[in-house]
C-alpha cells in the first residue's frame, strides 16, 4: 500500500506546489510555515496512519525513540557548528568579507520545512520503513550481506524515482537520468549511515542540515559537503562518540528482527 501510494503522493503534492496551494499560508506566518514544511505534514498523517495504525508497526520499527533523539540532537549541532565555523573563517580570507545573512524568518522556516517535513518524511519512508521491512523479507531466504545489499539497492531506487514528478515541475528534465543517480547515490549514503548508527532521528537531521544547512552568513564554501563529510565521520566513529558498543549490526550476524530485552532492539514485524 505504501509502495503504491508514493508516487500518486508525490504527484499530488508537486501540483498542490505548482497551483500555490500552500502560499497563503505561507504569506500569513511571514515565511516560517513554508509549502514544504505543509504538504511533508500532510503527507506524513497520512502515511502514519497507514504504517502505525493499519501496518501495526510503531516508532521503534522504525529506529525512532526518545533515548536516540537524545543521543543525535548534540551530534546534529556539532555538524551545524562545524559548518558554520568554516564558512566564517573561509568568508573572513575572502575579499568579499564576511556578509550576514537577513532573511532569518525563511531561514528557520526553510529548516523547520526539512527537519519536520521532508527530511523526516524521507527518512522515515525510505530508510526506517522500507529499507527495513525489505532487509527482513529477504533474511528469511537469503544470507545477511546478500539482504542488505538488495534491500538498500531497491529503496534507494525507489527514493531516487519518486522524484521524477518534482524535477519535471521545476524543469529539470534534460538532466534527469543524471539527478536520478545522483539521488541513488546520495541514497544509498543516507542508508549506509543509517545502518551505522542504527539511528533514524540523526538521519533525519542530517539530511534536514543537508537540504538546508541554515547558514548565519551568506556562504563563499559549500557547507552542504562539510556538513557530509562530518556526517560521515560520526557515522564512522559512532561507538566510540556514543559510547555503545551494543547495537544491531545486521552485516555482523545479527538482524533487525533479532530479540532483546533492550527497549531499542524491540523486534520489528
């Protein structure tokens, strides 16, 4: 049902954009509700609806739960910091100098657009449900690599193709094929840090970060390739900065379904 009802979904949100449908709203909250963050929404009650209520499924399927929002929010600012960091001091060796950015209410709604709209929306469909509930059909038959492998490879073709609708509407049609691997390839890097960290709210907040690195200074480096660099490397150092050692590893033996007293390796159906 989900499958089925993303696409017909991303069709209906980019013509609700095209025809405006969100602006007012937009206009009325001087730019902090923003399109973006409005259709994500509703997208996401609907979709909630579907997983939680007639798939049965909870948060915790999904590698959502208080103790790993806690975990991924100081993560998610020492990126941002970062970022920020190295674009004022590389604003301040330019000749242009360092120039502060004003539009601070599109801004923070640009970021609230992707932290509780697209990215979460996203994230969740596409590396907490899908991903998952792929790798565990294929565990019964196939062996752990083998799963993972063709459970990333077909969610992040998914994630890639739902995207056509939009690039049509914002006429990106002659680079299209190009956009689409390039999505895959992004894809398939949000799902390996995914798998990593075992952590959906960092995700989430790395790719809102990504789309919209909510720069204080108009920027003379790209801080979307800082902000994934560092996110990289968390995801690499991850026992060691979170200090767990404990964690569901499905490419050393273990899988999502595995059981276990712990409140986060709860088995996901």
């Amino acid at each position: 049902m989900v499958c089925i009802l993303l696409p017909l979904n991303g069709i209906v949100m980019n013509l609700l954009f095209r025809n405006e449908f969100f602006q007012p709203v937009s206009r009325y909250t001087n730019y902090i509700i923003q399109p973006t963050l409005c259709a994500n929404m509703i997208s996401i009650i609907v979709f909630a609806f579907i997983i939680l209520f007639l798939g049965r499924l909870n948060l915790i399927s999904l590698r959502l739960s208080f103790s790993k929002f806690k975990e991924s929010i100081g993560l998610i600012f020492i990126l941002w910091f970062s970022a920020q960091t190295v674009s004022v001091i590389a604003a301040g060796l330019s000749p242009d100098g360092i120039s502060v950015n004003n539009d601070f209410n599109i801004l923070v709604g640009s970021f609230l657009g992707q932290i509780f709209g697209n990215a979460l929306f996203e994230e969740a469909m596409y590396r907490g449900l899908i991903y998952i509930q792929l790798y565990l059909i294929l565990r019964k038959k196939k062996n752990n690599k083998i799963s993972i492998f063709i459970a990333l490879v077909c969610s992040q073709l998914l994630f890639s193709l739902i995207h056509i609708p939009n690039r049509l509407w914002i006429n990106q049609s002659e680079n299209l094929l190009l956009d689409l691997v390039n999505l895959f390839i992004l894809g398939a890097v949000f799902t390996i840090i995914f798998i990593r960290t075992d952590n959906l709210a960092f995700l989430i907040g790395f790719h809102a970060l990504l789309n919209e690195p909510f720069d204080i200074i108009k920027p003379s480096i790209p801080t979307q390739l800082i902000i994934l660099l560092g996110a990289i490397i968390i995801a690499i150092l991850w026992p060691l900065i979170t200090c767990e050692s404990r964690r569901i590893k499905p490419w050393r033996g273990n899988s999502y379904s595995k059981k276990s007293k712990s409140s986060s390796n709860v088995p996901i159906r």
